[in-house]
C-alpha cells in the first residue's frame, strides 16, 4: 500500500517534470513561487529587481497559504499587485517541515490552477 509520503512525493516529481519540460530546468521551490508570483501579479518585464524578485515570493507565499486560511486577499493596488491580510499566525516548523508545508500549497495551487 502506498504511503501519503509517497503519494505526495510522486506529485511533486510530477509536478518537477511539468515546469521543467516547459523552462528546460529543473526548479527549485525557490523558483517555483517566482513563478507563481509572475502569474499572480502578470509581471512582464525583462529586468525585475532583487526587491521585485523578493516582492513576487512574497505574493506566492500568501496566494499558496490562502487555501488554508491564513491569508486573505484584500484587493489589488493600482499596479495589479494583490494586497493580503494575514488571518492567522503560520505554525512553528523547522526547514524540513516549512518545506515540505509549502510544497504541499504548491502542489494544491496548480491543481486548483489546472496545470
């Protein structure tokens, strides 16, 4: 019988595999929420800034941790940009854990996104 682990493991290969057959690398979590960032703000430039880049992971952040209650998105800002409020605090968790949680968004916001 296969495991949860498992199960959630083979997702994200799956899901490894998808972004690197479109990009032609492998992503890292890292680079998946820039992207997620991208497609949250439609962010078109050629040059984006380390403030931008660090701005973008942050919109991923809270776009992922929506579905799970602990943000809200209150609006967009004049440049498209989402603004969120913050509803309840993240859990205490080690790297392995805070990586495995974020992955875990990850994997439900592109099924939910239909990739």
């Amino acid at each position: 019988m296969a495991s949860v682990a498992d199960d959630f493991q083979s997702r994200w290969w799956n899901l490894e595999k998808k972004l690197m057959d479109r990009f032609g690398k492998k992503p890292d979590v890292e680079a998946i929420l820039f992207l997620i960032g991208l497609q949250e703000t439609g962010l078109s430039q050629e040059k984006i800034s380390k403030e931008q880049k660090q701005d973008l992971m942050h919109v991923a952040i809270c776009t992922i941790l929506t579905s799970s209650g602990y943000y809200l998105v209150e609006g967009k800002d004049q440049e498209g940009w989402p603004h969120f409020k913050q509803l309840q605090n993240l859990p205490v968790m080690n790297m392995i854990e805070q990586e495995s949680f974020l992955k875990d968004h990850i994997l439900l916001y592109f099924d939910n996104n239909q990739f």
